[in-house]
C-alpha cells in the first residue's frame, strides 16, 4: 500500500478459518485499511468473483480508496518529512514519494538498481535529493537510529500496525484451535526427529518410484520400440535412402524414445508424491529443518525449497531460486542446484546400485536396498550442496546471511485428484517436453558420431580412446566419459550411449535385461570401483544443456553460467579421482 494505493487486499483460506473458529470481519478490515478487502477459499473456487470485481473497481477508478498509513518514530518521519519534497519534485509523479523516501534512506542497493532502470535515472542524484538525503541521514544518527538500524525500525512498526488491526478484526473463538498442528509439528520440527522422519520420507518415496516405474517402462518402451518399426517401414515404402532413415530413426525416434521411456514413468509416480507432500503442508517443514544448516553455511533457508524442486528438475530448481530475495544468495541456490541428482541422472544411479551393490541381496529386499543406497547418495548431494554454498559464501559470494519468516501452514487434506493432474500437466509434462526438445538433437550427432568411420574406426571411438587416459584416472574408461559428454543435452541417454559404445553399434540400444547389461559391463572392466565412481560423477557433474540455459537465462550473465558448469564438474572430478587413488592404494 505504500508502494501504490491501488490495493485489493485477498484473505484466503476462509474455509481453513471457518474450521478453527476464527472470525475475521472483512468489513472492519477494509473501513481501517482504506481498500477493498475480499474474502476467498481458492481451492473451492469461492469469492475468486468477487476478488475480480474489486481488482476491476479499483483499476476503473470505481472504488473509494482512502489507504492505510503507517506512522513510525518521529524521527524517522522527521527525516522523510525533509526528504519527500525533493524526492516528489525529482520524480514528477511516477512513484510515491513518501515510500521512495523510505527506501532512499534504507539504502538497499539492489532496490536502488531497481528504481534507477524503472525510472531512466537515480533518483538520489536528482535536484537537491542527495543534500538532502545526507542531512535526514546525519539527524536519524544523531537520534540513535544508524543506517544498519533503519529497516529493523521500519519493519517493527509494520509488524506493529497489523498486529493491532489484526486485533481489532479478529476473532480466535477456540484458544486451542491449532493445538492438533503444533503437536505434529512437535515431532516433524523437533531437533531429534525431523531430519530422520524426513530422510525415511524421501527413502519412502524413491522406493515407490523405483518399484513403480519399472513395468510401465517396459510397456511404454515396448510400445515405442513397435511405434519405431512402423515408421521405419513408412520410409522404407518412400524409398527414403539408408543414411536418412539412419539419421531419423536410429539417431533422433530411438533417443527420444528411450527418454520417454526412461523418464515419464518414474516422473509421473516421483511428482505426484512430492505434490502431495507439498499439497499436505509438509514442504515448508522441510525448510525449517533445513533452515539452520543452510544459514551455517551462509546461504539461505528457502534454498531448502529449491533444492527439493531440482529433485524433479534441475532447470526448475533454478528458476525456483526467485523465491529468494537477495541476489548474492540467489546466486549460491543457483550455483548449487546441480549437486542433488534430478529425474534425469535417477536412472544412471538406479541402474548401477542394482546391477552393482542391490543384486547381491535377495530378490525381495533388492528394492529396498536400491532405495537406500539412492537415499544415501541423495544425502551425499545435500551434505556437499551446504558445503559448497559455505565456501561461496566465504570467498566469490562473500556476505552475511539475510532472516527470512517461514509461515508453516496448517496441515489440510490433499486434493488427490488435482494434485494428480497439477503435477503431470505443470511439472512431469513440462519436464518431458524439454527434455525431448534437447535430446531430439543430440540423437542426430550421437548417431553420426557413431556411423561416421574415418580410417575404418568411428569418431565415437576416436573420441573415447582420446579421453581414456583421463578417464582411467578418475576410475572409469574413455567410453562412459564419453556418454557423459554427450549426455549433455539430457543425462537420460548417458547409460544408452555407453551400451551403444561396447556394443560398436551404431545406433543407440537398450538391453534385455539388468542382468545381460551387468555381464555386458563385467567384460569391459567393470568393477564395484567402476561403479562407484560412475554413480560419483553423475552426482555431481555438469549441468544438463537444459539447466545451463536456464541459468544463464536467469543470471543473465556468462559468468556466473560457467561457473555454474565448472564448480561441479571439478567438485566431480576431485572426488572420482580421490576415492579411485584411495581404492589402489589400499589394494
């Protein structure tokens, strides 16, 4: 209300009030704040009408506004009061002066930033704005109020002044009415059981995705695999020559088919149950255990949020980090997104922990084991995320961490049935649809890569024999750090490729069975080491093409993109290379 007048103020979850016997008079609230004030139940649909109407009355000029506002310390209004004139003069009417007069003496670089590109020119370098800006600073330091100070004083009588209207329109009728709430936060939040209910949560759900997901794969790859050969028939009839059906079919139907495959089951089972979590209240809970570990490491809380949304996505996870404030904390949730594993890399490690460590056990507790070891891996991914955000935190990205309020809000019943179709059309499709626009491309180099035989040896080879070296030194072999160089575009394709590789075939395969792969692997120098070291590296990695996009479209810089690339990467390598030098020199 101080940055425009123009307000409509929403109170939703009225049905939620209703429930716990809280009265708000609507009426009341919106004679004492000066603006409409509507009452609505988003979920059911109820006052969305009206909530229109009032936007639509305000925007016509219709509603008779009278706004709020709030008087701080006399100080404080002393220094705007000598302030505001010149500010007023300097802005010519584009803003409100009194606010701007605020955020002047506040101070905040990045809002300055923000004004001066909305306003075509620094509003403290106008007119007599600056003199006197110094001179309301010098009076607020005299009367014991420092720069440093001013937000707080500011924000505690904002917090002040909805606490008495709060008081005034409010009405609790049952002392007790979140009481059910607080004793089940008492055990989700509690400092001796919060992070492990949380941890057998997220083993809970990779168990279920991970048991799910394998038929409808099967079926869905089958179903594909069929769809492949009747198109392959269609350009045999157009006589279409051998290296285009080669291209198309074998290159960019059979790469985009095995991402499908791969990633719509797991995806459409994993982004559900993380949905209903969300859906249930239980997501905020998850930052506030989170809370003070990331603000140790110099970061921020919400990280913990955006953290949770690279599990789906890397690239969401990124655009996620708008939820928080401050720009050089943003900027660390970016950098270190990348190190939990997205949907993507879920069916590298999946693979290797069943082929490698899950098959010794027996049949039935195989899945289990599977999803324990992917929960460890994903702990492993959290552990350095905190690791890393507190090194950029004290050296690139230097700074104290900012507060922030987390509203824990009150445990509801999921909407199963929207959460369902929420999280397969807004995240499992949209994910899909990125994915396969990025793989579509790289199965047309990957196949011309594999084809392409100059001195009767593939280019594939070429390039692997090339990498050998190096590779051999982080514990793995030209060939897989190939695949994972030309995952890039998807990390889906990274298993694919290197089965397509041993087997010298020059279109992308899958394989029969676990079993079949696992002897597949064995031949070419697999061991537990080799496997291990994989499972490290798709970790912690580069960023996928997707997610690298994102990044640089959200930090509109090349820098910090790179960065972005080659922080993990190096984190990746150093790790590959540590454990393998251990392992040879234990024997």
């Amino acid at each position: 209300m101080e940055i425009r007048g123009k307000t409509v103020l929403c109170v939703n979850l009225l049905d939620e009030a209703k429930k716990k016997g809280i009265q708000i008079d609507l009426g009341a609230l919106s004679q004492k704040l000066g603006i409409p004030v509507v009452g609505t139940s988003a979920r059911s649909g109820k006052g969305l009408k009206s909530l229109t109407a009032a936007v639509a009355a305000v925007c016509g000029g219709k509603a008779g506004l009278h706004p709020y506002r709030i008087t701080y310390r006399r100080e404080i209004e002393d220094a705007v009061a000598l302030l505001q004139p010149a500010v007023e003069a300097a802005l010519g009417g584009k803003l409100n002066a009194r606010w701007v007069a605020l955020k002047l003496l506040d101070g905040d670089r990045s809002l300055m930033k923000s004004l001066k590109r909305y306003l075509g020119f620094d509003p403290a370098q106008r007119g007599d704005v600056s003199a006197r800006l110094a001179q309301a600073r010098e009076s607020l330091a005299k009367a014991g109020i420092p720069p440093e100070s001013f937000r707080d004083e500011v924000v505690t009588a904002i917090v002040r002044a909805g606490e008495a209207l709060a008081r005034e329109t409010v009405v609790c009728k049952k002392k007790g009415y979140a009481e059910r709430d607080r004793k089940i936060d008492r055990i989700l939040t509690s400092k001796a059981t919060g992070i492990p209910i949380m941890i057998l949560l997220l083993m809970g759900i990779l168990w279920i995705t991970i048991v799910g997901a394998n038929a409808p794969s099967d079926l869905l790859a089958q179903g594909l695999s069929r769809l492949g050969e009747l198109l392959a028939g269609l350009l045999r009839k157009a006589c279409a020559p051998a290296w285009l059906s080669g291209l198309l079919m074998d290159g960019v139907y059979r790469t985009l088919a095995w991402v499908v495959a791969v990633m719509l089951p797991p995806m459409a089972i994993f982004f559900p149950l993380f949905t209903l979590l969300e859906d249930l209240g239980y997501l905020p809970r998850v930052a506030f255990n989170l809370d003070n570990f990331f603000r140790r490491a110099g970061a921020h809380g919400k990280q913990s949020l955006t953290m949770c949304m690279g599990f789906g996505c890397n690239a969401c996870g990124v655009i996620g980090c708008r939820i928080i404030d401050s720009p050089r904390e943003r900027l660390i949730a970016i950098l270190t997104n990348n190190f939990v594993p997205c949907n993507g890399r879920f069916p590298t490690l999946i693979a290797v922990i069943t082929m490698f460590f899950a098959a010794t056990v027996a049949a039935p507790f195989r899945s289990v084991v599977s999803a324990l070891m992917l929960t460890a891996v994903i702990v492993l991914g959290v552990g350095l995320t905190m690791l890393i955000s507190k090194l950029l935190s004290k050296t690139v990205l230097r700074g104290v961490p900012s507060s922030f309020n987390l509203e824990l809000p009150p445990y509801r019943r999921p909407q199963i049935g929207k959460v369902i179709v929420r999280s397969i059309l807004d995240r499992t499709l949209f994910v899909l649809r990125r994915a396969a626009a990025v793989a579509a491309p790289a199965g047309a180099v990957l196949w011309l890569l594999a084809n392409l035989r100059p001195g009767g040896v593939s280019l594939l080879a070429r390039c692997a024999a090339f990498l050998d070296p190096l590779a051999r030194l982080l514990g793995m072999d030209g060939y897989i750090l190939t695949a994972f160089i030309l995952g890039f575009p998807a990390n889906e394709i990274v298993v694919p490729i290197i089965i397509m590789s041993y087997m010298a075939a020059g279109a992308l395969t899958g394989y029969g069975s676990l079993a079949q792969l696992h002897a597949l692997f064995l031949s070419h120098g697999w061991t537990p080491l080799t496997a291990v070291c994989v499972m490290l590296f798709s970790l912690l990695h580069w960023p996928c093409g997707t997610t690298c996009l994102t990044i640089r479209k959200e930090t509109q810089s090349a820098k910090w993109t790179l960065l972005a690339f080659v922080l993990p990467t190096a984190v990746g390598m150093a790790a590959c290379f540590l454990v393998t030098a251990a392992a040879r020199l234990l024997g």
